[in-house]
C-alpha cells in the first residue's frame, strides 16, 4: 500500500487491530474469546511466540487483514441475517393472521436477557437501516481502485486470473483425494471467496472505455484475462476441481498473497479507510459481544422455523422476551385444531415439574 497521508479521524491499521481484539477481551483471563483468537492466529500463521497484536500491526497488509476479518465474522454476519429474516417474516405473516382473527400480536423486537447487566434488544425497525447496513460492508466490500493502476500489468491482479483456471473445491470429503490436495479443505475455499468477490469489483469497474483507451496488444491481453476470470468464477461457483493434478497448498498459498499484494497496490487509500471504520463500527456492535447468546437463538429459531403455519410467539407488547435461565413460561407454542405444543428456552428450575 502507498503511503498512507496523515488524517485526522482517519483509521488507521492499529486502531482496527486494537478494536478487532478488545472486542474478543483479548488479554483477558475470564472473558476472552479464545477460539476466535486461536483461529486468528491461524489465519495469519502467527508464531507460536510472537505477540499477537505486534505480529497484526507490523507483518499483516490491510488487504491480508480484511481478507481473513470478512472470512472470520462471515458466519456471524449470516447468522444474524437470519434471525432478522424469521422476525421479520414472522411480523408479516402474524400481521396478515391478525386481520382475519385478531389473535396475534404484532411483533416489534427481540429482548434477550440474562438478568444481570444490559438487555441486547434487536429492534426490527432499526435494523434494516442502523445494524444491516453495516453487516452488508463487512461482508462485502465495495473497493474503488486507481484508474491507471487497475489495468496495469505490473500490479494488477485481472492478470493473474489464468492462474485462477485450475481452482475449485470439492463438496464432499477433502479426505477422500491426495493429502497434498488440500486445496479442497473447506476453510483454504473460504479463504479465496475474498479474492473472487474483489474480483468481480474489479472486473465490474472496468469499462467499454478503459478498453477502448488501451493499445491493441494490451487491449488483447485484459480481454484475455476477462475470458479466464469469467470461466474460473463459474468453476468456483460451482465447485469445480478443474486440475488433473492439484498444485497443492502451498502453491495455492503463494497465489493467494501475489493476489492480496496486488490488490493492496491498485485499492485506493480511502477505501481503506472505509473498511476500516465499517469493522470498527461491526466490532462495537453489542450483537458481537454477545454472539454465544445470539447462536443459541438462532439455533432456537431454526427449530421454531421447522413448525410451519402453527407457530404463535410469545409475544407481549409487541416484545418477544428470552430470558436466559429465568424463563417461567414458554417462548412459543405450535397449535392445532388437535394439539398443542409448548417451546421452552433456558426453562427456570422453579417451574420444573418432575411430575
């Protein structure tokens, strides 16, 4: 990356590390988030040694950095999706129900509380336009790259998409092929989604008049390098193990920084900044510090989704409560015209019959 210029309120690459590990507690004893840490660890081969936060600042690019940051909070950021998704479709349907028997109650927000310290509150009506937006940044970048330096052959990463050609994963078990196919491993696959999807923002953002400005020869070669991009994003998308014999991981790997050096040169500074200040904004979010709580919901809400037309909320006041080891009635209830079903979550022993 090019210098970077002195700015204030800029973030810089210090301020991400700093805010990505005091949101894991990373230091702490009690509360850190040791997997997440341990999994950072491997994403960026830190010694066994050496200083996390030191190693991040002083060895990692910001393109490495953001690579490994959306491959890390991926699942969350899905899952989170998710719960939004069934609230809001539940609100719907239980709307439509409500005009014709007048039994619902119309669903505003998720309370979740474990009776000590802040409920976590997942307001349906904020969501989209406070929470999601930031989901959809760190899931996703949208980078703007240097005109001059985006068709370069020298930096540019549109030139190494025939390399590309022979990439692809298997769906089923890695285990079955070669040991040194690990190309095939489910995590070294999520690691390349980066590389594709900034990819395809560079390949969008080049125009019919980028092409028209190049010289025959060059013009030749993007064209090229467009056809291969184009036939390798199928082949991933796909899962397509288009090699005979796989170059193996560490080749894989070497590509894989080429790919992130070069997009680290032709990105332009401020979308840096921008990615910087979307994680810092991701890491404050309470829904991160409490993500162990919110995977039990979404683990409740899969089931709950299971139960089709019959499932009715608990909802009062336009509130769905779940209280965390305290619940003395039940969080939904699947009805019939024959039976009805109770759903418990983190049920209180003082309403435990053993009976």
């Amino acid at each position: 990356m090019k210098a970077t210029r002195a700015q204030p309120d800029v973030p810089t690459k210090e301020q991400l590390v700093d805010g990505l590990l005091t949101s894991l507690y990373y230091g702490n004893t009690k509360k850190e988030g040791r997997n997440l840490v341990e999994q950072i660890r491997m994403l960026f081969d830190v010694p066994p040694d050496a200083d996390l936060r030191d190693y991040l600042v002083k060895s990692v690019n910001f393109s490495h950095l953001f690579a490994a940051l959306t491959q890390l909070i991926e699942p969350f950021a899905q899952m989170l999706n998710e719960i939004y998704t069934f609230l809001a479709n539940y609100r719907s349907t239980a709307q439509i129900a409500e005009n014709q028997s007048g039994k619902h109650q119309e669903l505003r927000r998720l309370i979740i509380s474990e009776g000590v310290g802040k409920d976590l509150q997942f307001d349906l009506d904020s969501f989209p336009t406070v929470q999601k937006p930031i989901l959809q940044r760190v899931q996703g970048s949208a980078p703007r790259f240097d005109q001059e330096l985006k068709l370069n052959h020298n930096c540019s990463p549109l030139f190494l998409a025939e390399s590309l050609l022979d990439f692809g994963h298997h769906e089923h078990d890695a285990r079955a092929h070669h040991p040194s196919c690990r190309i095939c491993e489910e995590a070294f696959k999520r690691s390349y989604e980066y590389i594709f999807l900034q990819m395809r923002a560079l390949v969008s953002s080049i125009s019919n008049d980028d092409l028209a400005a190049l010289w025959d020869q060059k013009r030749s070669l993007v064209v090229e390098s467009l056809h291969d991009f184009e036939v390798a994003d199928r082949r991933f998308q796909a899962g397509i193990h288009a090699a005979q014999n796989c170059r193996g991981y560490d080749n894989w790997k070497q590509v894989l920084r080429e790919f992130l050096w070069r997009f680290e040169e032709i990105t332009t500074e401020e979308t840096w900044f921008e990615e910087a200040e979307a994680f810092l904004r991701f890491f404050a979010l309470p829904f991160w510090e409490k993500r162990s709580q919110l995977y039990e919901v979404w683990t409740l809400i899969h089931f709950l989704s299971l139960l089709g037309d019959g499932l009715v909320l608990n909802i009062r006041e336009g509130v769905w409560q779940l209280m965390y080891a305290q619940s003395e009635e039940p969080v939904a209830w699947m009805r019939t015209d024959s039976f009805e079903l109770e759903v418990w979550f983190q049920r209180s022993q003082s309403v435990f019959d053993p009976q």
